[in-house]
C-alpha cells in the first residue's frame, strides 16, 4: 500500500497567537508538515516561492503587503491553494467567497478550522486547484483587494449604496448574520469589536475607524475612539463634574463621548448654537 504523502502547509500571519492557533491545530493532524510560519507579506512571497507549499493559510491584513497583494506577487499560476484568515471586512469575504479554498473568520473555531482543511484537501485530491486559479485571476482583474489595504492613509470614499447592510459574525462553526439595522451600538474591545443588539452581544474582529467609514453617518456616529452608536437611540447628553460627557440612550445606558467629537455630536441630535 502507498503511504500517503503529507499535506505541505505554509502559515502566514503577522499575529503570533493567530500563527500558534493555526499551528497547533495542524499538529493534531497525522498527515500535515508545517514547512514554516511567516509573519509579513514581503517574507510570504519568498517562502512561496522557494518552500513550494501544497496549501497556504494566508493573513489578509498584514503590513508590508496585504494578502491579495502577495498572490498577485507570486502570479496565478504559481500560487498554491489557499485559505484565506481575515478579520471581518464586506469587500473581503465577497472577494474570498469566488476565488478562495475557504476563508476563516477571526476569531474562528475548532470545528470551522476543520471544514476549510477538509475542503482544502478535497480539491487538492480532485486536482481542480486550476479553477480556483482561474477564479481568483478575475478577482485580482477587478481590483477585488482595494478596499482591504489598511496601509493607506486615509480611507476610500463610501457611497451611499455601499454602506454596510449586514455583518456576519463566526459562531461555534457557523457564520450568523448581524443586521446593521439591528445594532444599538458598538464598543472596542481590544482587537475585537463588540456589536450589541438589544440584549445580545456579537463579537467580530474589526478595526473601529473600518466600521465606521462603513456604516451610514446618518444613522450610526462615533463619540469615542472606543465607541459607535445609534443615533436615534440617543436620548441624553450628559456633562460630567470633570468636564467628561456620556449618551444615555433610550434603555439607559450610557456611553463615552470625547472631547474632540462633542461638536459633532452636537450637531447630529440638534444642539448645535
């Protein structure tokens, strides 16, 4: 009987406890060799090419190059197959969703981990790796990863038709998605943001300055590098003994406001001079 030959598996992600994750996960795999772990786009491009992976686990955010920015590097035709692991970004996903193996939502489970390898290997065993090439050459085409580079200084412009809908959100395996139109408000916590509708709490990894040049102004307003609320959920505007301010909104809680955003707050809910 022929021994099977082991899946070759590049790691690139420019987070060490993302990089460790994926790891550790592969090493619980029999037939799985890691050649390396990569922690920028630059470094990427040079494993691909000289480690010759059969698959890649390849970061979407990274400084330095971006990961669409490292295929388009390698070329097409010389990428191997590859998941793509990206925190929460719509262009993104709409962009994996064609032209990857399978993408993973940071923070992601055991079981979803499970699904993108197996469908991974499934195409790897079937040989139709060249129509995921294929498909991904026309995302690449279309400009599909303008919107993901995090790099740029200032953010492109939104049209209206563009503002977030709709945020999905990785469950226990799943993807549940969060209407926008159902968000009360949003507060950073650390890397992640935690989006609150009604009484529940959804936890997406996302830069805040990304949601909010995503989300409508004329319904959602930052008033604290921390914090993005609803507007027509804002009841009152209160000023602190030390000259700190906070929303209350219709349920009662309250929420920062700075310094630096009052004005515009004021100007949103009618208390502009």
């Amino acid at each position: 009987m022929t021994e099977k030959k082991p899946l070759h598996v590049l790691i690139v992600d420019d987070e060490p406890l993302a990089r460790q994750r994926i790891a550790d996960m592969l090493r619980a795999q029999p037939d799985v060799l890691i050649l390396s772990e990569i922690d920028n786009g630059n470094a990427a491009v040079e494993a691909v090419r000289t480690l010759r992976p059969d698959l890649v686990f390849l970061d979407v955010q990274m400084p330095g190059r971006t990961g669409l920015e490292v295929v388009r590097e390698i070329g097409i035709d010389d990428m191997p197959l590859t998941i793509f692991v990206t925190a929460y970004d719509r262009h993104a996903l709409e962009a994996f969703d064609v032209a990857a193996v399978d993408y993973l939502v940071k923070p992601f489970d055991d079981e979803r981990f499970e699904q993108a390898l197996q469908r991974a290997r499934r195409i790897i065993e079937l040989n139709e790796v060249d129509k995921l090439r294929s498909k991904l050459l026309s995302v690449l085409q279309g400009g599909g990863d303008r919107a993901i580079d995090r790099d740029a200084p200032v953010a492109p412009p939104v049209a209206r038709g563009e503002y977030l809908e709709r945020i999905p959100v990785e469950m226990r395996g799943k993807v549940r998605v969060v209407p926008v139109s159902e968000i009360d408000f949003i507060i950073a916590s650390g890397p992640y943001a935690d989006l609150y509708s009604g009484d529940r709490k959804y936890v997406i990894r996302e830069a805040m300055q990304t949601l909010e040049d995503r989300l409508d102004p004329a319904v959602f307003i930052r008033t604290h590098r921390s914090v993005i609320v609803r507007l027509d959920l804002i009841e009152t505007l209160h000023k602190g003994a030390g000259g700190d301010y906070e929303v209350q909104l219709k349920s009662g809680r309250r929420l920062r406001v700075s310094r630096s955003r009052l004005e515009a707050l004021e100007k949103k809910i009618g208390l502009e001079s």
